[in-house]
C-alpha cells in the first residue's frame, strides 16, 4: 500500500510534468532517427585521385563506387593535404609496376573504403588480363592444331610439340584457370538478417536498451536529489514507512514509466523508422522494463553520492558510461582479457544482448533467459544494497541509544 | 482558519482509544531530554574540532501541553527537533518520545512533524500531497480521502486542491505543510518555525488554532525566534547556546526577571548565563 503510494506520487509528478513526459518519448525517438539515417545509409564512396596510370587500371576503377579523377602529382597532393580527396593512386617502383596508394588516414573508415575500391579494380584488372591470356592461348593452340594438320599433310606423323599441346593432351596439361582454383564462386546463406541490413539494424535493439537504461538512472536519481534539496525526504523518513516500501515504490514507479516509454519508442521504431523484428515484443518489452529496474536500483545505490542534479550527471558518467562502452555496443573480441570480463560484470551487457537475440535472432525465452535471470540477481542485489544503506542512518542511529 | 470539521473530531475520537496503546514515559512524558549532548564536527587524534551545539539539555513535555522552544538563529532548536524526530543521534544523553527512541517503532505512527521549509512537491497538486503523506502514515481508502478533504478544508484550500503547489503563494504553502503534518492526526506534533513569514492575521489564526489542538489533548513543541509569540504558550523553553536558561509559563518568566516583555527578559536571562563559561566556548 504503502509502496504504491510511492509509485503513484512518482507518476504523477510526471503526469503534471508535461514537458518531461514528452521529453522521454520525443528524445529517444529523435536520437534513434537520426542515427538510422546516420548509419542507415550506404557505404561511403570514397573521392580518389589518379596520376598517370593506365587506361586498363583507369578504367576499372571508373567502374566502382567512387568518384574518380585524374589530375597531375601537385595538384593531388595539395587536394590530399586539404582533405578535399581520401586518397591519391599513382605508380612506384622501378618498372613503375607497383600501385603507390597514398591515403589521407585519419578516418579509418574512409581508408577502408578506399582500400576497398583499388582492390576491386585490381580484381578487375586481373580478370580481364586473364580472359585476354586465355583468348591469347585459344589462338595459340589453334594455330598450333593448324600446324599438326599441316604436319601430318606432309605425311611427319612422328612429330609432337613441346608444350601439351595436341587434341588429346588436355586431359593431362590444362590450360583452362578455373583448373588451377580450388574455388571458383562464392555464396552467401543468412541465418539470420539479410544481404541489404545496414549497420543500424544490428545497432538498433542495443540503442533502445541504453537509452531505457540511461533516462531512468537520470530521471530516478534527479527525483532522489530533489526530494533530498526539497526536504520532502527528510519529511517522509519521519513517517513509520521502512526503506524496502520507499525503494519499492520508486522501482515500481520508474519501471512503469518505462514500460510505457519503451512500448511507445517500440512502436514509433517498428513502424516509421523501419527496425527490424524477429522475435516477440512482449519479452522486448519485458526486458526493457528489466533494465530499467536495474537502472533504478543502481541509481538509488548511488544517489546517496550526489546532492545536486549536477553531480547526478557526474554520477552517470562514472557509472552508466562504462556499462554502454562495455555492453556489446562496440566489439570487445580484440580487446584485452580484463575488460572483456569487466564487460561481463555489467547488468547492461546482459540487457543488450538478450534485446540483440530477441529481435534480430527471434529467439524466444528459452534461449534467452539466462539474461534475464542474470539482469534479476543483478535488480535484487542492487535492491538490497540500497535497502541497507538506506536503512543504515537509523540502524544506527538505534544501536548507538540502546547500546549504551 | 476553519475549524476543525466533524469528521475531523470523530477521526479523533477514533484514534484515541489505539492512541493509548503508544505507550507515554512512565511519568506521562510525551518528550523527554535527559543530559542531551549535541555536538557536529570531526573528532581526531589532533584534536577535537567539534562544535558543542546543545550543552546538557535536560526537559519534560507532558501530554496535552504546548511548549515553545524559543531562542534566536543557531540556538539549536532545529537540533533539538532533529533530534526528536529521530533524523540526528544525540552525542551524549538520552531523548525518549512516548517513552521510545529512536526510530521510535511505535512511536512514530502518533508524531506530526512539520520542518522548517515547505518539504513538499512542488510538482503535484495539494490533494496528491496529503494523499502521499496520509499513505505514507498508514490511512488509506475511505479514511485517508476524508482526511484530506478535513485538512484541506483546515488550511483553506478546498478551492485550490487541484492546483500545483508550485503555483501556491507563501502562505497556502505553509497551511498546506501544517495539513500534511496533521493529516494522520498525531497525538504529538513538531513544528519547527511554523509561523515564519506568514501575515499577522494567518499568523493569529495559526495560534488559536494550536490553541484548539492542545484542548483537543495534543502535544504541541513549536519553535520561534519571535518573542512576543511566545506569549501564547503555556510554558517556554528558553534556549540560548546550547543550553536552557528558562522553563516556565510566559507569566512566570516576566514575573521572575521583572521585564516587561520577553525580549527583554530574555536580554537579563542571556546577561546571567554570559558568565558560564561553557557558553562563551
């Protein structure tokens, strides 16, 4: 009873709080556009200059994805120092056979893509040498068949010549590439996702988890400093309500606000910004309510830090920023042992990677719930945590008067 | 002030046969501060950097009694509330409410407390206040709505219940904070400056209304730095650097030190305990 007065007196602050209550919803949607259009689009087509290269290698890169332009040494190194092209091609070498590719460097991406560009026309250099060198060959051996005609006409049947050469001898001396390679194509099978996702359509279920996560810990520990600085905290600690009521009502609270927040962002996400979903949004949902109950709990943790709203962003930064950059958000396969475990020490990490399963994998609860139990013990304990050191003050306070 | 309603009575009527079972001091203290020793600060090997704020506090409220604790800013009143309600621990000394201490597991459930500042949300409305805080007191359903409905017709604010209390002016704000600490009606209540920066007519209105309450057979401790409110106690407290330099009724003081007013016994009381040396400390 008393934890639902709790939680009701949260939502109706917020329902009073008009502009707050169309922040949580507008902000994420927003952000969650913007990075769609940001990362939703096609890969970068890199601008690169040529000097004096030859028409075959010229023209081959013609053909990619890039703006290619021919201009003399001077010029491309001035355009490469402003930062007006990625990168600049010419060729090295003592036979002026080595493709020299001089890039820019400080963007990796846009290096990627150049490297990207000249190795594909260098593939299609390649591939038409090599058809030229197989046409080239077919003229051969039929000139040298000509000759064996010729040959046996003047009646020199003994005569073979060096090389393979020959009707027959085919079957033992190849002349056909393709004989030369173990594989000759390649093919691609989706478990899951398709040809045509994008990078946002793996980022997308990460950034909804976060952005539950991180609203909640704001809004939860602002409400915290706030009753703390109003002295409304002061006031309802004199009441007989004990700490697990208070924690209780204000977890319940902030998980229905984000129960609400996350089915409207699901919504909107689904349906105009264009997320993919494989799986079912009831556990979607049940899984962000999750996470911001863990969010909730961590910020009435650590509430106790901070007695500004000031403080409560200092707080985020030490405590929630770690959890994004650790979550699976970037890939931690290279990064050292320490951290990949400390990435496992983090109930966001869990969130994430059960939301990444459930909407892109459609997996269900039953090879999901490993996460969710993890996020839950994760919950709990922060809960008790917060329980004792709430109750700790009067613990105290108890024990120094009666063990006198 | 509207008088206090028929339900609000029959409310009252209904509290007081549980009320009993909070059981008073043995001598029917509703308070009690016995050698109460306050001091903030640090103390370390070096040396001790506490400031001594209350200074050997001994006082009995009795039940049904009005005491004014009156001295100037940073005589340690605010402590002396702090402490009893529960939010400080004493450094020496016992304080003991309805013959408990802190945090008072019986006790609590019968103390009113109203703080210096508003302490409400400024971002809900006045009803939503009082609904908060009655739960929070253990109401709840048909009770708690006719107890708000009782103070908010109390504090005059029938009309604005709807209203966040960002947009009360001063005074509302403060019959508003007087009806949440009376929403639960406790048999004890706290208030610390209760009547600071309200109109002389609200200010008049807010006595007898207190007045009505110790007949009722409340408990009242109200804090004050003005004098001639004071006046309207049954007893004051007189504190002045941490200790008490008079407990009688307002008469008595005048009476005692030959003043006219209570301004100027307090300036003959403080010219006696200037001598102490702990004072001057």
């Amino acid at each position: 009873m008393k934890t639902w007065a709790v939680a009701r007196r949260i939502l109706e602050q917020f329902l009073h709080d008009k502009r707050t209550l169309a922040l949580l919803f507008v902000a994420p949607l927003v952000v969650l556009w913007l990075l769609s259009v940001l990362l939703g689009a096609g890969t970068y087509s890199p601008k690169i200059a040529t000097v004096d290269l030859p028409s075959s290698l010229e023209s081959a890169l013609d053909k990619q994805d890039a703006t290619i332009t021919a201009m003399s040494e001077q010029d491309a190194a001035s355009q490469l120092e402003n930062d007006d092209i990625d990168a600049v091609l010419r060729l090295t070498g003592d036979d002026d056979k080595t493709l020299d590719i001089w890039v820019e460097g400080t963007d990796s991406t846009k290096t990627a893509a150049v490297a990207q560009v000249v190795a594909e026309a260098m593939q299609d250099v390649q591939e038409d040498a090599q058809s030229e060198m197989e046409s080239r060959l077919d003229e051969l051996k039929t000139s040298v068949a000509e000759l064996q005609k010729a040959a046996a006409a003047m009646g020199l049947d003994g005569i073979t010549l060096s090389g393979g050469s020959g009707t027959d001898s085919s079957t033992t001396e190849s002349l056909d590439l393709d004989d030369y390679l173990p594989v000759t194509s390649t093919e691609t099978t989706y478990l899951h996702g398709g040809k045509d996702w994008k990078m946002f359509d793996y980022y997308g279920p990460i950034f909804i988890g976060i952005f539950i996560f991180v609203f909640t810990f704001i809004t939860s520990g602002m409400s915290l400093v706030n009753e703390r600085s109003a002295g409304t905290m002061q006031r309802f600690l004199a009441t007989p309500v004990k700490s697990g009521q208070i924690l209780g009502g204000y977890s319940i609270g902030f998980g229905l606000l984000a129960c609400v927040q996350s089915a409207v962002i699901l919504l909107v996400a689904l349906t105009l910004i264009g997320f993919p979903d494989a799986g079912n949004l009831g556990l979607v949902i049940l899984m962000t309510v999750s996470m911001a109950m863990v969010s909730v709990t961590l910020g009435l943790l650590v509430s106790g830090l901070a007695s500004s709203a000031f403080q409560v962003i200092q707080l985020m930064l030490l405590f929630v920023v770690p959890q994004i950059l650790l979550c699976g958000l970037f890939d931690l396969s290279t990064a050292p042992r320490w951290m990949q475990v400390l990435g496992q020490c983090m109930p966001v990490t869990y969130g994430v990677n059960a939301l990444t399963s459930i909407m892109l994998r459609g997996w269900g609860f039953d090879k999901t719930w490993v996460d969710f139990l993890v996020v839950w013990c994760f919950i709990v304990a922060f809960f008790v945590l917060a329980a004792l050191g709430f109750r700790k003050k009067r613990v105290r306070h108890h024990l120094a008067i009666n063990g006198r | 002030m509207a008088t206090i309603s028929e339900a609000d009575r029959a409310a009252t009527a209904r509290h007081a046969a549980t009320a009993r079972d909070a059981a008073t001091g043995a001598d029917g203290a509703m308070i009690r501060f016995d050698g109460v020793v306050q001091k903030f600060g640090t103390k370390t090997p070096f040396g001790d950097n506490r400031k001594t704020v209350l200074d050997g506090v001994d006082l009995v409220v009795p039940r049904g009694h009005m005491l004014c604790l009156l001295g100037p800013s940073g005589a340690g009143k605010t402590t002396m509330v702090n402490l009893i309600m529960g939010n400080e621990i004493a450094t020496a000394g016992t304080v003991t409410v309805m013959g408990e201490v802190a945090p008072y597991p019986k006790a609590r459930r019968w103390i009113g407390y109203m703080p210096q500042d508003e302490a409400l949300y400024d971002d809900i409305s006045a009803a939503e206040n009082l609904r908060f805080f009655g739960a929070m007191n253990g109401l709840k359903g048909r009770e708690l709505e006719e107890r708000i409905d009782a103070m908010l017709e109390f504090g005059r604010l029938t009309e604005h219940r709807k209203k966040l209390v960002a947009d009360y002016s001063g005074g509302m704000k403060r019959r508003l904070s007087l009806g949440v600490a009376m929403i639960h009606d406790p048999d004890l209540l706290v208030l610390d400056e209760p009547t600071v920066g309200l109109d002389p007519d609200l200010r008049l209105q807010i006595w007898a209304e207190f007045k009505k309450l110790t007949k009722a057979g409340k408990t009242l401790l109200v804090t004050t730095h003005v004098m001639d409110e004071a006046e309207r106690c049954d007893e004051i407290a007189m504190l002045h650097r941490g200790k008490i330099i008079a407990l009688a009724p307002p008469r008595t003081i005048l009476a005692d030190t030959g003043a006219a007013n209570l301004d100027e016994a307090f300036l003959v009381l403080d010219g006696t305990a200037g001598t102490d040396p702990a004072a001057t400390s």
